[in-house]
C-alpha cells in the first residue's frame, strides 16, 4: 500500500547564468552550477567526468491549472501529446533534467556547457554520465524527428 | 542573490516490483509504475518512445550522517570519491534517474524493464529518451570503467 505525501527537498545549489529567457536554450551557453560549501566535498572526483546529469527546480513554472496535454514546443502543427510524453517543462513537477559537459571545476563553481536552466534555479542533485545512460537503440515519435534539429542547435554554432 | 527554502513536491505515482533488495539491480526485472489517475492524460502518446528516465525517490535512504565519500558500490579497492562523482544511493538528495524500456501501458500502469527502484517508491517524474541525452563523446574515470560490465548484467541474463 503507498502512502501519499508530500517530499521536502533541499536545493544542493543554485545555477547562475547570463542567459535570459529563451536564451537558456542555446546550447553553446556556459553556465555555473554554484554548490553550497557544505557539499563541497562530495564533489571530488568529479572533474574526471567529461558530463553531467543536473537535475534542476524551474521555480518559474507554475503548477496550478496545468494542461495535461501540450503541443510540443507550443507548435500547433505537431500532435497534441501527453505533457509525459514530452520534456516540456509544464508538467506536474517541473524538475529540468539536462546533461551538461564540465568545462572546469573551481572549488564550489562548476562551469558547464549547454544548461538550459534559468539564473537562479536551485540544483537538485548532479550525477556523473555513465555508459549505461549511452548505449540504446531508441524508438521515438515522428513528431520528435522534427525537433531534432531545433533542439541541437537553437541558436547558431559558434 | 539566491533564496535557500525547501521545495515540496507531491508524487505523480509510485513503484510496484516483487524484485527485493539487491535483485531490483537486475536490469531484465520488469516492474510497474502506477501513474495517479489524475494524470492519466499525461500519458498520452508515450507509448510511441521505446525508452523513459524514470525519477523517483529513495525514500528508503536516510540523509542524517551521510558519508560525502564513497567508495563506489562499496568496493574497497576504488578510490574514495565524493558522491556527486558516483552514481551511490547515498546523496543529499536520493533522487534515483533510470533509463528503462516500455514495455507496454496499460492505463495508467507502465510495464518497464530495468528501473532499479525498490517497491512503493514514489515516482517524481517520467521524461521521454532523447536523441540529445544520446550522442555524447564521453570521458569517464579509469575506477567507473571497472564497473561497468557489473552493471549491464548484474543477474546472469535471461
């Protein structure tokens, strides 16, 4: 039997980014995950990792009266689908999920590329990238192809 | 300037697996994720992806006293590295992130292969596979090379 309630988490850092609004999306982008100093032992180790998991709070987002279908990235020319069966960030938990690669690591700072968080998001948990999260033949929607492009590169390579 | 304050989040449904203690890191388990009905909507379309992350909570793991360092899996002979760097149970927030496989859904209860959770977790979130968590040139430290046959194939194959 599952009992439901509510889970308190406390924010393990936060991000700072330059990048404003739809900017946050360029994947060139560089930004800090800031770590609270109490951590700052947990992440030994970690520069040896070319990427990261950051799991991230889009404290933006508000939850009340959420659709539960999107057209994925608001293009109405694409099916209208199951927030779950998107990464919109409109879902019942806005937890942004992005692997980042680490450009260096400075005592607390993190400097990462490719973060779609805005300034100020409070970080969750960071986790290396591993094999096992690599190596999958995927299946994905028609719709999906169509974004591939877009979601590699939203604003030109430079 | 960033405003530290706990974040509530309620979960969108929970985990059922028989799989006990150490057999949940057998990666051919089927388990089930029981989705709230409330959200049932959010599902749809998901059975066109063939892969899911899974974020769920480790509500089993107590954060009071937690070891900053660990010794991956336990094992002695790899270095004492800080647990951002490993993917250990033991962080300051046990937010687990697997990548299983669909293998149907039925209403609101997934069938999925591969999610290492135990029993009655509460699910925080499900986010379809992406080509972009994909395609990475990744680097990764010699002592994780070690592990990684362990953990394709914990439980002999089937």
């Amino acid at each position: 039997m599952f009992h439901n309630k509510p889970i308190s988490i406390n924010p393990i850092g936060y991000v700072v980014t330059q990048a404003k609004d739809s900017e946050v999306r360029d994947k060139n982008i560089i930004s800090q995950i800031i770590i609270f100093n109490e951590f700052i032992e947990a992440l030994n180790g970690l520069e040896e990792f070319s990427h990261l998991y950051v799991l991230f709070w889009l404290d933006k987002i508000s939850t009340k009266d959420l659709p539960l279908k999107v057209h994925p990235r608001g293009r109405k020319e694409l099916p209208l689908v199951g927030v779950f069966a998107t990464r919109s960030m409109f879902r019942p938990n806005p937890i942004g999920l992005t692997i980042v690669k680490i450009i260096k690591i400075e005592n607390n700072v993190l400097f990462v590329r490719g973060l779609d968080a805005f300034n100020l998001s409070p970080v969750l948990d960071i986790k290396p990238y591993d094999f096992w999260d690599k190596n999958r033949d995927i299946r994905v929607p028609e719709w999906w192809n169509s974004l591939k492009t877009e979601k590699t590169s939203i604003v030109k390579e430079k």
